[in-house]
C-alpha cells in the first residue's frame, strides 16, 4: 500500500499560527478535489502534525480533535475520506520522538498498515515536513502555501530531489505522470 502524508496547517488547512477552534478551519482553494483524486489513485490520506500548543497550554488536545473533526467533515463533502490523523502534542524542548523532522509517527503508522514509503509522499509547507519525509524514505513535496515560500530558501541544503508546486491542485501531475509510459 502506499500513503500520502500531509501536513495539517498550510497544506491542509489554510495557514494560520496556532489555530484553535474549528471556525477558524479553511480548506484551501482545490484542496478537497485534489485530494479525492489522489485518494482514487489509491493513496491513504494520512495528516501528519506537530501541535506544540497543546503542551505549551494554549489549547487542549480535546480543541484539537474538535478542529479534526471539522477537517474531516469539510474533505468528506469532495469524498476525501482521511485514513489517520497522527499527532505530535509536544514543544521542540520536550525531546519527544515523535515531533517532525523525527519519522517516528510516519514509520509506526507504515509498519502498521503496510505502507511501502518508498512508493509514498510527504507534502508540507515547512523544513521539518520535508526533512521528516527524506527521514523516513518517502518523497518530499514542498507546497508553496502556508511557510513554504520561506522554506524554499532553505532548499539547497538538502541533497535530494524535493518536487516543489504552488498549491495541492498543482500536485496531480505528479499521480497523472505515473500513468503514463
């Protein structure tokens, strides 16, 4: 089987630091039919996020599945039926191991549910998204939405190929291009 991961704010949901309740959720722009062709092509969908602000105590994990929950019922109007929602509650100075870049949650969900990394992607806007994604042996994207225009300056430190689009609508061609001969 192979996944898709995502990461939660700026690729799945617009961008917007420390979001806390689920009126604040936005799908972006072609998200919900981008991710139902990706989702026919095969692909779970699986969010992938770092939410420091429950452990710093700005919200509680309970607002968090609130925000979830509205994520998933907003993608389940386009068909998008999301696989898992994986969590990391802490701050970068509780040394967890499952805080992105660490492939913790991406390497226990694979192993898991027989996800084959290698034939899977990542797609983030920000440096720990992608540097989680060469970790773990899946393929990086960098969207361009949210923080990736600042995390596109940071690309020439990595040694691998990192496909880099605008948007989510903008990455069928990668599903679209494996069709082809």
């Amino acid at each position: 089987m192979k996944a898709l991961f995502l990461d939660r704010d700026g690729v799945t949901i617009d961008y917007i630091p420390y979001l806390s309740r689920p009126e604040q959720v936005s799908l972006p722009e072609g998200a919900g039919e981008a991710l139902k062709i990706w989702q026919d092509e095969g692909y779970q969908l699986v969010i992938v996020t770092n939410q420091s602000g429950i452990s710093r105590g700005y919200f509680s994990l309970e607002d968090v599945e609130e925000i979830h929950q509205r994520i998933v019922e907003e993608y389940r109007s386009f068909g998008v039926e999301f696989a898992d929602i994986l969590i990391c509650p802490h701050q970068p100075s509780d040394n967890c191991q499952c805080r992105k870049p660490s492939p913790y949650l991406l390497l226990n969900y694979s192993e898991k549910e027989n996800i084959d990394l290698s034939q899977s992607w990542f797609m983030g806007d920000a440096p720990s998204d992608i540097e989680c994604a060469i970790n773990a042996g899946c393929q990086p994207v960098l969207l361009l939405t949210g923080r990736g225009k600042e995390t596109q300056e940071k690309l020439p430190n990595y040694k691998v190929s990192i496909s880099i689009f605008e948007n989510l609508s903008d990455t069928l061609d990668l599903v679209i291009s494996k069709k082809r001969p």
